[in-house]
C-alpha cells in the first residue's frame, strides 16, 4: 500500500533525521503539455520562464 510505505518512510526519516524538511509532491500531469506544439506561442512563453 502506497501511503503505508509513504507513512513508514516518513516516520523512519523522522527518527533518524528529525529535523530535515521534507518536501512530497505528487507527480506532475504531463497531458496537457503534450498539446502544446513546439512552435507555438505557448510553447515559445512557457520556455522562457
């Protein structure tokens, strides 16, 4: 189960490095820059970021 391996990792991190800061994300859905074409205003915007 994804969230009780997520909580022991948590809790086993916390133990042996108690004050570390952990960032968990979840993963980014990559969908909607597939409609983006290359050589599209969009595309041509979100690059230069």
């Amino acid at each position: 189960n994804y969230s009780h391996h997520m909580r022991m990792s948590l809790d086993i991190l916390y133990k042996e490095v108690p004050r570390a800061i952990v960032n968990v994300l979840e993963i980014l859905e990559i969908e909607g820059l597939r409609r983006i074409k290359s050589d599209s205003l969009g595309c041509k915007l979100i690059q230069k970021q």
